[in-house]
C-alpha cells in the first residue's frame, strides 16, 4: 500500500520535473540557434526559426504532453526500469510534436526544418532522462 502511495506521488513529481528541463532545454536551444542564425552563422534559415517558434508557441498546448504520457504510463505498466527506453521514447514523444502541431491544417506540406527536429528531439531526450533519474529507475 505504501509502495503505491509512494508511485502516486513519485511519477506526477518526475514528470512535472521532466517537462519543466524539457521547456528550458527547448527555449535555450531554440534562443541559441535564432541568435545563430540572426548572426549569420550555422546552417539554419530564417524560415527554420519561424518554424521553431511557431512549434515552440504550440508546445503549450495539452495535446503535446500526450505522446509523453503515453511514454510514461507504458513504462509503469511495463515497469521498464532501463534508461534508454524513456531516453529515446521522451526524445521520440518531443520529436512527434511538430508533426501533432500540424494535424488539421489544410495545404501544408512540408516538413519542419531540421533545426526543428533537432531541438525538439534533443529536449526529449533530456527530459526523458530526467524523468528516468526520478521515477524511472524504481518503475
């Protein structure tokens, strides 16, 4: 009983934890290539930075944190104690937002830049490693 009260409070705190890294590691990634490519240098275009932003803008949303829940409620369930599924399942869940952001948009296309994937995936993966850090290890 006490195990289970324990995980009731464990795994919220993990994931609260989690996604708050996550956002900071997006933001200061996402600063640091619009600063890069405002400057000039690296391989990013002005049209990547306008996508980053317009992803990172709907990374609020509570459709995003679907794909990380999901990640998390396997993981328990499973009770998947290694670091690499909730490195690259984290990585893989941030990954997905862009492609989630854009479901119902009529006429679009195209793909996010790499940039986009690159600061996404690269978020994830920090977050999920957080999370394992947390509540992973004793799932």
């Amino acid at each position: 009983m006490i195990a289970v009260l324990k995980r009731l409070i464990i795994v919220p705190f993990g994931f609260l934890v989690a996604v708050i890294v996550a956002i900071v590691v997006l933001f200061t990634l996402g600063s640091e290539r619009i600063t890069h490519a405002m400057a000039g240098r690296g391989d990013t275009s002005i049209r990547e930075i306008a996508s980053l932003v317009q992803e990172s803008l709907l990374l609020a949303s509570a459709l995003t944190v679907v794909p990380a829940i999901l990640v998390i409620i396997v993981g328990e369930v499973a009770r998947i104690r290694t670091v690499y599924y909730y490195v690259l399942g984290g990585g893989a869940s941030l990954a997905a937002v862009p492609l989630i952001a854009r479901v119902g948009e009529i006429g679009t296309t195209s793909l996010p830049g790499a940039a986009v994937w690159q600061v996404f995936a690269t978020a994830g993966f920090i977050g999920g490693f957080v999370y394992w850090m947390i509540a992973g290890r004793s799932a």
